[in-house]
C-alpha cells in the first residue's frame, strides 16, 4: 500500500508516565491505538514514516508561555516531549520531510493558556502554540488557521491567539453551558488586533456525523477560503466519539475521516479523547488514513450502528442555526470590530480562569494596547489564591518600533509594583526576561 | 562434533568442528536440481573417516524454502482472510484462491461479530473443483484470540491436509504481514516437509542419530520437527550465516561494531549493539513479501569485487549490476577487482590483460592506470562509508516509545569493524581509511558460513500478554492460550515468560550455560473498568539471544589495522 500523501508520524505514547495512576491521562491511553495502528500495518505504508519528537526547551515553552514560577517547576519531561513533538511535526512539513504529518502525543495541550501557574484540563503545555512558535522563529512568518475538533472549547488556544491575526483559531465544541470548561460562546471574537479571528461554534449535546460536517461545508471551510492560511492545524481531539466517557456527542471514526479528509489539514495533533478502547484505536486509524489520502471507507468502529448514533432532527436544526449564526458574524467582523473599538487606545478584558486538576483560581485583566502600525502590545496583570502574581508584557512579532520600546520601559516600570513576577515576552526577537517586582 | 553445512545460492560450504576446532571443511558447487543430493554429498564427505557416534548434531542452512518461493515452486494455497473493518490492504495477489470472511475480534481480543458458518459452506463448495493443496486462515487479532482460526481450521480439516494459521507463526501484530507469513508457510510446507523426510530416511540408513537443527534468519536454529511445522522460519538463513560466522570469527569486545561481508555482487552490513545483534523491526521481506519471520538486521548495497565499473557521462559508475568475473579472473569488464590486482593488493590469474583494460580505460578519461584504479577503490570506499552513514541514521530515528527511552538517546555508534569476504584483505586499508574505524579481519573466512550454521544455537522469542480483566494469559508462539486465576504482578509475569523460554531452549537441547535468556520488553498498565476497578494489562517479551554454541580456537591469527 502507498499513501498520496508523504505522511510524517509522531507516535509518542509515553508509556512510562501518568498524572496519577488512575487518571484518564495515563500509560494505558495510547495503548490499544498503538495495537490497532500496528495491526493494521501502518507501518509497512510506503510513505508513511516514523518520528521521534524533539524535547522543548524553556525557551521553547517561554515564546509562549508566562510560567509561574518558572517553565522547570511546572512541566515533567513528558510535557516537554509532547511540545517537542509537535515541534516536529512542524519542522516535517516546513522542511519537506513530509507533506503532512500527525502527533500523536500526550497529555494534550489545548487548554493551557498564556498564564500556566499549574494543570487545567490535563494540560500545562499548549503543544501547538509552542509548535507554531517554534515553526515561525525557525521559518519565518506564517498565515495559520487552527481548527480545534475536541469535544472541549479550546480556551488555551483560544486565549493564545486572541489577540494575532496571523493564527485563526476555529473551535468546534459541545456547548459550554453543558462541558467543561464552560467558555466558548459565539460572541468571544478575539481582541482589537485580531476581531472576528477568533472563531467559536458551540454545539448542541447529541450532534452526529451529520452535523459536524454541516458545519464543516457550511462554516469551516468557506472561512478557511476567505482566509487563505499558509498552514491548516487539526486540533484533533477525539472526545466527540460517541463512546467518549466525559461528553455527550454522536460522533464516529468515519465522521473523523471524513472531517480530515475535507478540512485537509497540513499537521494534526492530538487533544483530549478518553475512550482509549472504544475511540481513539479507530479514530487516528481514520485520521492517519484521511491524511495519507488512502482509502478510510473500512475504518468503523467494529460494534457500529449507523441508526444508533444518528443526531436528532432537533440536534440538526440547533446546529444550523448555530452555523449560520457564526458565518454572518464572520462576514461583519470588520464593521463591528470599528464599531466597538472606534477611538479606544486600550481595550481591558477581566478574566477568572480555574485550574481544575491544580485546584487554582486565577484572576486577570489583560490589556490591549491599540496601535496604528501593528497588532499593539499587550499587558496581562494576574494573581492567584494561592498568593502567587505576575505581570507578563509581550511584544508580537510584527510590533513596531515604538510599541517596542514601550513594552520595555513598561518592564522597568513594572518591576516597581507589587507583584512576585515581572514577565517581558518579546515575540519579536525572541527574547525572555523574567525580573521579580517589589 | 558439530557439523555444519551452508547451502548458498552458488556454493555449499560444509564444517566439521571438535569442541573449539576445526576438523574438515568442504566447499562444493550446488546442484541445483537436486538440493538433497548436494547437502547429502557434502555430508558424506565431511564424515567420512569418522566416528558417526561422536556426531552431537547436525546443523544445515539451506535454501530449500526460499528457492521454493523465488523460483515460485511452491503449493496451490487457498487463503481465508477475515480483516474485519480497518484499512483496505490489496491480496489481489492471491488471485481466486483467496476469500474473505465475516466476523471480527477487536484488539484486546474480544470477539465482536461472530463467524457465519454458511459463507464457510459457500467457500467449501466453490472451491471443490479448484487443485487446492494447503490452507492459510487468519483473522486479525488472531494472536489476541485464536479461537476464529481454530473454528475455521476445524470446519476444513478434514478437507486439506496442511492447514497454517496466523497466530502459530508469531505474537506479534501487523494482520497484512501475518496473511503474508502465512500464505508463505502453507505454500513451503510440503517442498520442506519432503526434504526433511528424505534427509531423515538418509540419516537412519547411515546409522546417524545426532539431531539436526536448521538455521534462521534471526541467526538462531530451529529443531527440525519444528521447522517441518513452521518451514517459514527456514527462509533467507543464508545473511545468518554470514553474521554468526563473522560473530565467531571475529574479536568480541562488547562495544558497538560493524561487521561487513564483501561478496562479489553484494556488500552485505550488519550492526552488533554491545556485541547484541539487532533485528529487522518486524521481519524479512522475501519477493516483496512482508514477513513477520524475525531476521536479523542486515543492509545489502549493490556493491561487490565484481562488481560492473564503468564511465557515464563522465562520472566514474560501480555497480549495482554485475556482469560476469573480474577480467583477471576471465571474465570480460572491468570490475573493482581488477583495480585491486593492478594495485599489487590482490593476485589475479590474468594480470595483464586486467592492467590493459584498466589502462585504456583510464587514458580515455585522462588518468592514469594508478590514479583510474585508485579512484575505483576509494569510490568503493566512500559508497560503504556513505551506506553506513544513511543505515545508522535511520537506526538511530527508530521510534521510541517511553520517556526514558527517548531522554536516554542510545545511539548506535560502532567502535570497529569486522571485514570478511574475497577482496577483505586488499580492502581492509580504503575501508578503515574512509570510515576511521579499527578493522579487524580473519586470515581465512572460505567457510565462514558453514561455520556460523555449525555454532548457531536454537533461539526463541515470545511474546506474553495478560489481561487481568479478561483473564487470560498468552504466548503466541508457544501456543499458550491459559485462563488466568487471581492477580498477576509484572514480575511474576515476567518470571514466567522467562521460565517459559528457558524451557523451549532445554527441549531444543540447550544446556544451562548455553540458554542466555533475557526480558527484551516489559511493561504494565492500569485498566481502569467501569466500576473504576483497577486491572492490568501486562506485555512481556523475552527471548533467547542469539548466540554462539562455543567459541571458536581461531587458527592463522589475527589481522588487525593499526589506528
Ligand atoms: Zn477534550
Ligand atoms: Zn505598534
């Protein structure tokens, strides 16, 4: 058998590490998908190869990341492993190693945020964000679009990029009035620089095969063309399976191949996704099919009913709506981006983010500083109940010069306040400071 | 006594061995009409004059299977395949001797949709007028649960003789590889099955009792009664050869080496990880077939001493055809053979007109016979070099799958090489010269493949799994399906794996000193239930190493290159 397509894999089941024995993130995860993948003879595909991911490093982590109190205390080896492998993944396709390629890692990474004072949603390292970073430092710029498919709203991603017009972030998600992590709604659209390039479609308990691909044709896909991103990233979470312990969806491994085979996606990475039996063995089966461009119309799970697992008319008619909902949006952006932002030099946002498997409660206000020459800086003044604080200033990679030396005078400044951390993120020469306020 | 007999493709080479010597040799062209006759004739000649009592076994590579299947001499076999969902792998290539059924076991080997026995019916009927000799069965998952195989087995038992299936010929899982394995061993079964008759009748009426053992591609030696069950075993033993003879003949100093074998045609690599050798991932591939049949690890580059050197395009060509011998040795084009016996490295029978050729070749491209014939061996030189580069770094970038593995980075890095073949002395110089490495290399290698079929000893790899929440307990290869009674931790688990290899070694006559078992792999993992129970899943891979029987007296000393 030959693929189309020259698929790179990063097949990193990290045997040999756990959050705690019993949790969903354990060894057990990615065993019985590593037995179907081997059984199925994936590794005997004509050009589908096999990759060892590359280990981050705290500068890798740092570009992205505001870490208290520091990038070593927080991370195991494992999270560096799953960040280098999507690392990898990139530099695959970047340095045509591989037209495509798919990282199959753990833990995952799509809620981390700015911000990591600890664990939320099992994850700590947001693996594509430290990619992309990583991908943009090494290759030059880049138009990308990430398309989130886990069952969760893809906060960390979400919150990475709210601000970066360069990175269309697409999040597909059982509605946060019903899931964890209760955010995502249609109206969070992104900061100032960035309005509208934030793109969240919430769906209803019981969506199926169906209805992720209605939104797929009718959302997903004309934005992606209006868009034109240089790279298209799969989020590919698996939790929408209808098999999935924690969710509420009716999705299958032949929807999933289906999705991947229409979005087409340059680089996949694996999220969330706890049915380790029932889903993921035939899921990233169908993934690594779709992308390889082989032929996926045998992959099912073995115990499927297609009548079993069929949305409901309600289901179907909410997800239209939805879906026209989000497209109208993304046709106005511009007019209601003027609109709410005319005449404004800062935009404040508050925020509350809860640490779920840390126990932490956080508190932020994160400032937009408009600018006429660039996407502006922006300012993240946060504390903790635990008693911990920091200001993180990170200037983007395409700040002017003037926006530039703010950020800096603003970290001399800062380390005058009351805060445990001061935090100078300078995307643009890709430094790192970290100084201690008073 | 050892006896020790290497069937190639062109030459059979035959050993006799007293504990650490070498008592008789033999080496003789191959008939190839009649490969019993050739192995029967060397045996003859290696004992005779000696005391058939003293003979302890008899170990033979041969070729018998794999030119059954390279020449294509092989058994009508109809296969039944039942893949279940999953990718849409083409067995096209069986042409209408092939069927699929319905009916699938998932991966932890639980049966999810059963067989339907009237399309077994159906297949009984359409294949009654077809000459149908053996039979291939195999369900995916097999290995996790053989009782699919077993029913289809028996609906058609009494309809074929030679039935193989799937799970008997290895525990581990790749479903396109398994059918492959299994066409191959149903379709070699009789082919192997009536020479090891034959080559058993000849031992009676010679009054020999010594056991005879067969050599693998993984370099070690199955039983015969073993090998006439799983003749598939028995292919491509011929690299095996080389590697234990080179293994026997060479230093052992424990780090990572380099053995290469220059033949005429092929140059053939090999790497030895802390003096272990290394294996293909899953198995060899014979006529394109992919094989779970483990094999050692060996790279073959298009590249020999009589090898075709030529111009193209101005840019100076060895290789990878073969036109015929060296012209020093008679034959009609340039090879780097030739460039050696003009460099006084070698002696041929026909210098001179060798020199001529390599010196009108060299003025029409504006050297001289020197500079032309340095160039050839120095290119010769850099193509290994460059070969050994490229393998090294694929083994190098095989995937992981723990953090410690990844974090600890063992790389293989050879600290010397062995050399053997023809031009290995005239050779050793341009090869430690482009590749910095120490070379070590025996004074007299003519028969170093029988003697590496002579000192291989029987290897065994199992691979164990125990499912606690299922309760069962398997090994594959040993044919071991058990119910499991109680908890099972990974040592006791690993125990047993180890307590099971020891004695597949001992049956096959290994003695304590000789069995070298070890745990390849072991690992455990947490299930959690649905009522959040804890159980296990435990996967344990043992083996035994392959290794040397004893160790070889070397005669004729050493020949090392200073560094
Ligand atoms: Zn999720
Ligand atoms: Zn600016």
């Amino acid at each position: 058998m030959k693929a189309k397509n020259r698929l790179g894999l990063i097949l990193f089941p990290a045997f040999d590490w756990a959050i705690s024995p019993r949790h969903p993130e354990r060894e057990e995860r990615l065993l019985y998908t590593q037995d179907q993948l081997m059984e199925e003879g994936i590794e005997d595909i004509d050009r589908i190869e096999f990759f060892n991911p590359l280990i981050a490093t705290d500068q890798d982590i740092e570009r992205v990341h505001l870490a208290y109190p520091d990038v070593e205390a927080l991370v195991s080896e494992s999270h560096r492993i799953a960040a280098g492998g999507v690392m990898q993944a990139f530099d695959l396709v970047l340095s045509n190693k591989a037209e495509k390629s798919f990282a199959l890692v753990r833990p995952p990474g799509h809620h981390a945020q700015r911000v990591v004072y600890g664990d939320r949603g099992f994850c700590i390292i947001n693996n594509e964000a430290v990619g992309l970073a990583y991908a943009r430092q090494k290759y030059g710029d880049m138009r990308v679009a990430i398309v989130d498919t886990d069952c969760h709203h893809g906060d960390g991603t979400e919150d990475i990029y709210w601000n970066d017009p360069d990175t269309l972030v697409i999040s597909f998600h059982q509605d946060g009035r019903t899931l964890y992590p209760g955010t995502g709604p249609i109206s969070d659209l992104g900061g100032p620089g960035a309005y509208g390039y934030n793109v969240n479609i919430p769906l209803p308990p019981g969506t199926g095969d169906e209805g992720f691909l209605y939104v797929l044709e009718h959302v997903v896909l004309p934005i992606l063309e209006d868009y034109q991103p240089d790279l298209i990233i799969n989020s590919a979470g698996q939790d929408n399976h209808y098999t999935d312990p924690l969710t509420n969806m009716n999705f299958s491994a032949q929807g999933y191949s289906v999705l991947n085979d229409r979005l087409n996606p340059d680089i996949a990475v694996l999220e969330g996704g706890y049915s380790i039996q029932g889903a993921l063995p035939y899921v990233n089966t169908g993934i690594i099919a779709a992308m390889a461009g082989l032929d996926y119309s045998g992959i099912w799970e073995p115990d499927y009913h297609l009548g079993k697992w069929k949305q409901t008319d309600r289901v179907g008619q909410d997800v239209r709506s939805i879906a026209e909902a989000v497209i109208e949006i993304w046709h106005k952006k511009e007019e209601i981006a003027q609109e709410l932002f005319r005449s404004q030099k800062k935009v404040t946002r508050q925020r509350q983010v809860y640490y779920d498997t840390a126990g932490i409660m956080e508190h932020q206000t994160q400032e937009f500083y408009l600018c006429p020459s660039c996407p502006g800086l922006d300012v993240i003044r946060s504390k903790n109940d635990q008693g911990a604080s920091l200001v993180g200033i990170t200037v983007p990679r395409k700040a002017c010069p003037d926006c530039q030396t703010k950020a800096y005078e603003l970290f001399e400044t800062e380390q005058r306040s009351r805060v445990k951390f001061v935090l100078l993120q300078d995307q643009k020469n890709d430094r790192f400071q970290r100084a201690t306020g008073r | 006594m050892i006896i020790g007999i290497d069937m190639g493709g062109t030459n059979i080479d035959g050993v006799v061995l007293h504990q650490d010597r070498i008592l008789k040799t033999f080496k003789q062209p191959v008939d190839g009409s009649d490969y019993f006759a050739s192995i029967w004739h060397c045996l003859e000649a290696l004992i005779e004059g000696l005391d058939r009592t003293d003979i302890k076994r008899i170990q033979l590579s041969t070729t018998i299977s794999t030119n059954a299947i390279v020449e294509n001499k092989v058994a009508q076999v109809g296969v039944i395949l039942q893949p279940g969902p999953g990718l849409n792998w083409s067995y096209d290539h069986f042409g209408e001797r092939l069927k699929y059924i319905s009916g699938s076991i998932d991966h932890r080997g639980s049966p999810v949709r059963v067989i339907d026995r009237k399309e077994l019916r159906q297949i009984r009927d359409e294949w009654s007028d077809l000459p149908i000799d053996a039979l291939a069965i195999v369900t995916k998952f097999s290995v996790r649960n053989p009782d699919f195989e077993h029913e289809i087995e028996k609906f058609f038992s009494n309809d074929y003789p030679d039935i193989t299936l799937g799970h008997r010929l290895s525990g581990k899982l790749n479903f396109p590889r398994r059918v492959e394995t299994a066409y191959l061993n149903a379709a070699v079964s009789r082919t192997f099955r009536t020479f090891a008759e034959q080559f058993q009748q000849a031992l009676e009426q010679a009054d020999i009792q010594a056991p005879v053992y067969i050599l693998k591609a993984d370099g070690g030696t199955i039983d015969l009664e073993g090998a006439i069950e799983k003749p598939v075993e028995t292919i491509l033993s011929g690299p095996a050869a080389s590697f234990m003879g080179m293994k026997a003949l060479l230093h052992e100093n424990g780090n990572d080496r380099l053995l290469i074998d220059i033949g005429g045609t092929t140059t053939d690599l090999f790497l030895l990880v802390d003096d272990v050798p290394i294996f293909e991932p899953l198995g060899i591939t014979i006529n394109q077939r992919k094989t779970l049949v483990r094999a050692i690890f060996s790279h073959s580059i298009g590249l020999g001493g009589d090898s075709y050197v030529r111009f193209e395009e101005g840019q100076l060509l060895i290789g990878p055809e073969r036109k015929g011998h060296a012209i020093a040795f008679g034959g009609k084009h340039l090879t780097p053979t030739d460039a050696l016996v003009y460099l006084d490295r070698l002696k041929g029978e026909r210098g001179d007109e060798s020199r001529e050729a390599i010196e009108v070749l060299a003025k029409e491209h504006g050297l001289s016979g020197h500079e032309l014939a340095e160039n050839i061996i120095t290119k010769m030189g850099e193509m290994i070099s460059n070969t050994v580069d490229a393998v090294l770094e694929k083994l190098n970038g095989s995937p992981v799958y723990t953090v410690r593995e990844l974090m600890s980075d063992r790389t293989i890095k050879p600290d010397s090489i062995g050399l053997v073949g023809g031009p290995a002395e005239a050779l050793a110089e341009t090869i430690h010269q482009s590749l910095g490495l120490p070379i070590d290399y025996p004074a007299d290698f003519a028969i170093a493949n029988a003697i590496g079929a002579a000192l291989a000893k029987p290897t065994v790899e199992i691979n164990l799994l125990a499912d606690t929440e299922r309760n069962i307990l398997s090994v594959p290869e040993l044919g071991i399906y058990q119910t499991l009674r109680g908890s099972l931790d990974l040592a006791t688990a690993k125990q047993f794996a180890m307590e099971q290899v020891k004695l597949a070694g001992q049956t096959m006559g290994l003695s304590k000193e000789q069995l070298d078992t070890e745990i390849v792999e072991a690992s455990i993992f947490n299930m959690l239930n649905d009522d959040y129970g804890v159980e296990k899943n435990i996967r344990v891979r043992a083996q035994i190493r392959p290794g040397l029987l004893t160790h070889l007296q070397r005669e004729g000393g050493y020949n090392e290159s200073k560094e």
